[in-house]
C-alpha cells in the first residue's frame, strides 16, 4: 500500500468544500461505471457555475426510464452522514421524486470509518426501497472511500479535484494543459482553443475512435505538423476518455532504447479505459513493437487502450492515415 498518497487523500478529503466533493462522486462514478453513467447525459442538479450547491435530489442522475433515474449522491457531514441515507431512503418512495434504478454515494469525511456490516445494512436498505438490486446500490464512505481513490484509475481525478498529481517519470498527463512542440510556435492550438471546441477534429478522428473500441489500439502516420499530437489530445478530450488518465511518451528524446522504467510504467498507470499515446514510433520501430508486444502481454488485459504517433514514411494523399501494424495482424487502414 502507498501510504504517502494514502496520506495525502486523507488531508485533501479533510479540506474539499461541499461542491467539489459533488463534483468528486460525480466524476468517480462516471470512471467506476461509464456504462451507466457515460452511456447518457448526466444532470448536475444539486449544484449551479458558481460552485455551490442547490436543492434538487439525486444531486447528480442519468435518466434510465420514465420517472427512473440512476442517481449519484454525496455529502461531507462526518457526524450525520447515516442521517442523510435515511432521508434518501424516505424520498426513493416519496412519490415526489424520481424513482432508482441505482444509487451511487461519497460520503467524503475521510475520518468516518463504518463497520463493513453497517454499509451493507444501508446497501440493503436503499436496495430494497428502491425495488432494485443491492448490486446497482454503491456507498463510500471515510476510510472505503480513501481505498477506492487510490486505485490509478482515479488519477485524473486525484490530481484535478484533490491537487494530487500522478508522478509517472517517463509518461505525463495529457488533460488541460496541451502538448507544446516549440518547433510549431503559434501553429499549435493553445489550451483555451481546445477548452472553447475550436481545435477541428480531423476525420481520422473517427476511425482511431473505432479502432480503440474495437481493437484496443490504433496506429496513426503523418507528415511532420501534420497534427498528429493534436489528435491525439482531441481523443484524450473526447467523452470517452477526458474523464479518464491519458498518458503521453515521446519516444524521440530516448534515442535508440526505449527505457525500462517507460514499459514498467505502461503497466503500473494501466486500468480500464486508461489511454497511452506513443509519439514518434517511426524514430524506431523496434522500439514500437516492442512497446505493443508490452502492452498487450500485461496492458490490454488490465483495459488500457494504446494510440502510437509516427511519420509517413512514402507518399499519400491525406495528411493523417491509419496502418497496420508491420508486428500485428490485427488493425485496419484507409
């Protein structure tokens, strides 16, 4: 156990305000479960763009039928938390509110620490009020929310909502802050062009989409400034993955050898929809092969999805194109 970041998560759920501990259950539970609550849109209902929180129940839902909701709830009250899954429990059969069709709680006091029992009562309780299965019910409350938080599919989240950043030595982030090229100058879009929707999406962007879900991977070439790191931070921005690690290498300032520590990392930051861009494979593709075989031998059955960047190596009409990989059967073309 890392107790270090363990310490840190304490000190920061000790500190975060009412809104951004909502915005916390939210965000854990899209990354928990993304086909319950990725698949539709989200309602943010218990908070407004001033930061702070309003009356509406659940605080957060995707509507899963008539008057049928998936909700997502949270609350910092250390002393009265059961107080407030009591009253859920009264409003999951108050005809005045939406009826569950699953219920998703952070009670964030990290000093809280329910016996596993009374977690499990209230599981049933909720379960049972709501005429659903005690499955669909998920309550984290102090010290089980502190344990869920550290699993690195929560990177992202750690590090915008908690302040703690993941310290990868080889990989870093791509997420708000976009990848600078200096050789590009103002050719490449800034971070408020990407925030406003101005950065187009070029039309491979589709198909790289495809290939992840289907594949796991996909394998992008281009000419230089083509923009093919652009591309690679719309995927990490879309739906799919903005709430999820996206881990960036450019593999040009390693010269001839991939590093250890670089396939050691694929590995430890890996997790469910956790994405890994490998820029400049064309450098060596010695080095992109063996990169994929890593991936897919201990990556892929951890659910990590892997983009690699290269140049064009021969003529082509279009600027981005996807290629098979020269070590895979698998992949596709233009």
């Amino acid at each position: 156990m890392d107790k270090a970041l363990q310490s840190r998560i304490v000190d920061a759920l000790r500190q975060i305000s009412a809104h951004d501990l909502q915005v916390l259950a939210e965000e854990m539970a899209c990354v928990r479960f993304p086909n319950r609550f990725m698949t539709s849109t989200l309602v943010r209902a218990g908070r407004n763009a001033e930061s702070q929180t309003t009356k509406g129940w659940p605080d957060a839902y995707v509507i899963t039928g008539k008057e049928l909701v998936d909700g997502i709830e949270a609350t910092r009250d250390k002393q009265n938390w059961e107080g407030h899954l009591a009253n859920d429990v009264k409003k999951a059969v108050d005809p005045a509110h939406p009826n569950l069709s699953g219920y998703f709680f952070v009670g964030g006091y990290p000093s809280t620490s329910p016996a596993p029992e009374t977690i499990r009562n209230w599981t049933t309780r909720i379960a049972e009020a709501s005429s659903i299965d005690h499955r669909k019910v998920h309550i984290f409350i102090g010290d089980d929310l502190v344990q869920e938080l550290m699993q690195e599919r929560y990177a992202r989240i750690r590090q915008h909502l908690l302040g703690i950043a993941a310290a990868p030595t080889c990989f870093h982030m791509l997420g708000p802050n976009p990848v600078e090229d200096p050789r590009l100058g103002l050719f490449q879009p800034s971070k408020e062009e990407f925030e406003q929707g101005l950065v187009a999406p070029p039309a491979v962007l589709n198909d790289v989409m495809a290939d992840l879900a289907t594949f796991g991977y996909s394998h992008v070439r281009g000419y230089g400034a083509a923009g093919k790191t652009t591309l690679a931070q719309l995927v990490a921005r879309t739906p799919t993955y903005r709430q999820l690690p996206s881990w960036y290498l450019d593999i040009a300032p390693l010269e001839s050898e991939i590093s250890l520590l670089a396939l050691t990392e694929l590995v430890d930051f890996s997790g469910e929809g956790v994405l890994f861009v490998i820029d400049n494979v064309h450098i060596d593709e010695g080095i992109a092969t063996r990169v994929f075989h890593h991936w897919e031998k201990f990556g892929r059955s951890l659910g990590s999805k892997l983009l690699l960047l290269g140049r064009l190596q021969t003529t082509d009409p279009d600027a981005l194109v996807r290629q098979v990989l020269g070590f895979s059967e698998r992949g596709s073309k233009r």
